[in-house]
C-alpha cells in the first residue's frame, strides 16, 4: 500500500521517512496554533532538504480547532486564509502548489451550504479552483465535489483528503485521492503522525493545471424578466442557489403544453412523507402527470421533472394570476410532506433557495412566491404546517442576497476602491487598501479570539487550583472546620 504522513508536532528526518517506507508528506503552511505545534508552518529548509531526499510535498492550510474551524469563518476568512496561504507557499519555495482547506469537525450539509461553502467559493477566487483541494470527512468531500468548488483532478475525483473521522465507515476510494486511515500513532524519529493511503497518483504533490471549467466563474443562470415558453434555466437556477439538484432524463421535453408569461412559483406538499419521484412524473388514475416541474425530497434534494406546463394549481385565483389558470403562469414545487409532519430543516431551506431562485431569475419578489392555498378555491391547504409570511420572508433574504453572488459582492465592492490609507499605528509607514486592511482586521480578530479561548481556560485552570489549595491549607491550619475566608 502506498502511503504519505502527516504530523504538526515536529519534522520526522527525511531518511527516517524513506526507511519507514511511506512515500511523502502532507505539510501544514498555517502558522502554530499551540507552543507544541513545531511542524508548523512548512520552511524552504525543509522543502529542500525532503525535495533533495525526493519525497514529495502536498501542503494543507488549518489554524482553528474543532471549536472554532477555519471554514465556519465563510467568504471573508477564505479570502484571508488562501491569501496567506499563497504568502506562505511562496516563503517556502511552492508557489503554485495546490493547498488542502481543513474541515477538521463533523460538518452539517447546512453549515456547509450557508458558510463552509463560501468559505472554499472565496478561496477558489484568490488561488483558482485547481489549486483547491478539501480535507474533512467523505461527505463533506462529496458536497465540494457536486458544488465544483475544488480541484478535479479526474472525471468523477477531486483533490479530496477524507479522514475515517464522522465518516461512518466510508473510504470514499471511488472519488477522493487520500484516506486518513490511522490517527496519532508513532512514527518516524518517534513523532506523532497520520498515516494517509494513496488512491491516486495525483493527491496535490504537484501544481494542477487550470481547465476552464475550473476558472471560478457565475454560474450560467441570469434574470429572465417577462418569462414566456418552457423555462429551461430551471436546473441551472436553482444550483446557483445552493440546491442540489438532479435532473429526471427527457425533463426539458416533458409537460403539457407551453407557458405563457410565468409569473411565479406555487408551493405545493405531496400528502406523504415518501411520495416517488414517478408519481409527479407520470401522475395518478384521476389526474396524469405530470403534477408539477420540480419534485423536493426530504433530504432537501431538487428532482427537476419536467419543463412544460404541469396540472399542479387546479381551482382558483390570486392577484396577477388568471382565475383558474395558473398551471400556465407558475411552476410548481410538490415537498414531500404528509401536511402534519414536520419540516426538515435541510428541506425547508431548500425549498426557500428553489423559491429565491424562480423569482430572482424572473426578477420578481418574494410576493410572487404563493402556497396552493392562498390560490385554490376547492379548499386545497398545501403547504400544511408552513407560514407563507414567514416562508416569504426567508425567500426575499436568499433573492436580495443571492448565495452565488455572496463573494463577488464581496470583492468587487472593496476591489473597486483602489485608493490606498496610511495606518493609524503610531509609527507604521504602511499604506493599504480597504480590503487589505479587512482581510489583516478578519486574521487578527480570528487569532484574538483564539488566545482570548485560551486564556479564558488558563484562567479557569488557576482559579480551580488555587480553590483547591485553599482547602488543602484549611484542612492543615483549621481542623475545626473554619474556613481561612470565614475567618478574614
């Protein structure tokens, strides 16, 4: 088995590595979180003297722990960290080397879509998306690999570094190229190490060359006011929003018939918690298909059914819609839901960005979002359990602030500003941009609030020792009983 290490304690001699057998190294270019951490960053020193053994380097960027994780930081802290993380390549002699992004805790699917993955999108940005790999446990790996947001290194793999942490069991050999299958062991010159199997020849020892799928870019969605025939952006809308999405095949030729002038996105449930995909598709013995363009399952997953009218409103009438004709103006989305059950959170959030997304691309608000009972005049109450007020208002934040806008509005509003301010600092002759000095502002304030962690728990630590000595000195001085406090 071919294997490489990786270790933050100290730098294992590179003759110790050869004879222990493994094959390279994994190397950290963060800086030191802790006084122990002698591995950290990676030195010219030490890049020559592994490249003059020839072992091979891939280099991973992580400063915070668990309790307080690099991509929990979003857009601002991966601009910051891929800029220092370029800094620090170049200090050691590997400028364009690509760099693994640690997601060293058990990551949700909605940490990832609201912050993790504007931490990799921002990223991406600074340093290219080939030049971005992932480390964290296989589905984490998986949702980078689906969002595009790190480097391919093959069809159908990605720069991904899965550890068997939180990972229940999944190597993820089919996708990634390095599996932290062993933890903590000792290794060579008795340092604490990691020890990786290699599943592909490359897992980021050497720079990747850009495609142009790779180069970050918009996605290919854009507003389409005044909207009229079948909408064939649907798909593509709604992956710019954050949704997964798979597209039922024949979909963009399945329907009734054409739209006329869409004007918005009707809500539907399904009546059951586990309705099939083929029963919106080819409908039921009272009403064939199909029963509305998109199907949401519970795991907020956005099945893409068809791009033609389909029998979803029935009955009824709402302002700027057509008394009983609103299958040709809205497109419908069928949850999965009984109307009493609950709501996942990871659905109801997809269903609020498949919403955003319809509206924002026909350049509407979220008024033109409407649940079928709102609509219906055959008493019709879908979706059960849901405040369309409340759903509205979750709607309009995702239309006002699109999630794949996030980091351009980010950059391109303080990029603009090329004016350069001196620094308040009595001495300092620096002068720099006002994104320079937020992204300085974002890493200081990161590494204050690390020491403040830190010296909170030293605090604590001496407060419970001395209570611990003062009682040890009541016990010797006051048998009886009294207290040295009691007694002051």
């Amino acid at each position: 088995m071919n294997t490489v290490i990786d270790f933050s304690a100290s730098f294992p001699d590179a003759a110790a590595i050869r004879s222990a057998g493994h094959t390279g190294v994994i190397c950290y270019i963060s800086p030191p979180r802790a006084s122990w951490m002698k591995a950290k960053p990676l030195t010219r020193n030490i890049v020559d003297a592994y490249r003059s053994a020839g072992i091979p380097i891939a280099c991973v960027w992580q400063y915070g722990g668990a309790d307080h994780p690099d991509a929990m930081r979003g857009a601002a802290g991966g601009r910051a960290d891929a800029e220092a993380a370029q800094l620090a390549l170049n200090a050691a002699g590997m400028p364009a080397a690509p760099v693994y992004f640690a997601v060293d805790f058990d990551i949700r699917l909605d940490q990832w879509n609201d912050t993790a993955a504007h931490y990799f999108r921002a990223a991406a940005a600074v340093l290219g998306s080939h030049r971005v790999g992932i480390y964290g446990h296989s589905r984490v790996v998986h949702w980078a690999m689906e969002d595009g947001l790190v480097a391919r290194v093959a069809p159908g793999r990605v720069l991904g570094w899965v550890t068997s942490s939180w990972s229940g069991g999944d190597t993820a050999r089919d996708y990634a190229v390095l599996y932290q299958g062993v933890h903590n062991v000792t290794g060579p010159g008795g340092i604490q190490i990691d020890v990786n199997e290699v599943y592909y020849p490359e897992w980021g020892q050497n720079p990747l060359t850009a495609t142009e799928e790779q180069v970050p870019q918009l996605p290919s969605t854009q507003k389409h006011p005044g909207w009229s025939g079948d909408p064939s952006w649907i798909a593509d809308a709604l992956r710019a929003f954050g949704v997964k999405v798979v597209e039922e095949p024949g979909w963009t030729d399945r329907g009734n018939g054409d739209f006329l002038t869409l004007w918005g996105v009707m809500a539907h449930h399904t009546g059951g918690d586990n309705t099939p995909t083929s029963l919106i598709r080819d409908g039921r013995s009272d009403l064939r298909g199909m029963l509305a363009q998109i199907h949401l399952l519970r795991d907020g997953e956005a099945r893409v059914v068809g791009g033609g009218v389909a029998w979803h409103a029935g009955r009824g009438s709402h302002p700027g819609l057509p008394t009983n004709n609103a299958n040709y103006h809205t497109i419908g989305i069928e949850a999965n839901n009984s109307g009493t059950s609950p709501w996942p959170p990871e659905m109801l959030d997809a269903y609020h960005r498949a919403c955003a997304a319809i509206c924002w691309t026909l350049d509407v608000d979220a008024t033109h979002t409407i649940g079928h009972k709102e609509y219906s005049s055959d008493g019709k109450w879908d979706p059960g359990g849901i405040d369309m007020g409340d759903f509205r208002r979750a709607v309009q934040r995702y239309i006002d602030r699109p999630p794949f806008l996030e980091e351009e509005n980010f950059m391109t509003d303080f990029d603009k500003i090329t004016r350069t301010y001196p620094s308040r600092v009595e001495g300092s002759d620096v002068q720099l941009r006002p994104i320079d000095y937020l992204a300085m502002a974002d890493a200081n304030s990161f590494v204050a609030r690390v020491n403040t962690v830190e010296l909170i728990a030293a605090v604590r630590n001496t407060a419970d020792t001395l209570a611990r000595v003062e009682a040890k000195l009541d016990a010797l001085v006051n048998p009886a009983g009294t207290s040295i406090t009691e007694r002051n």
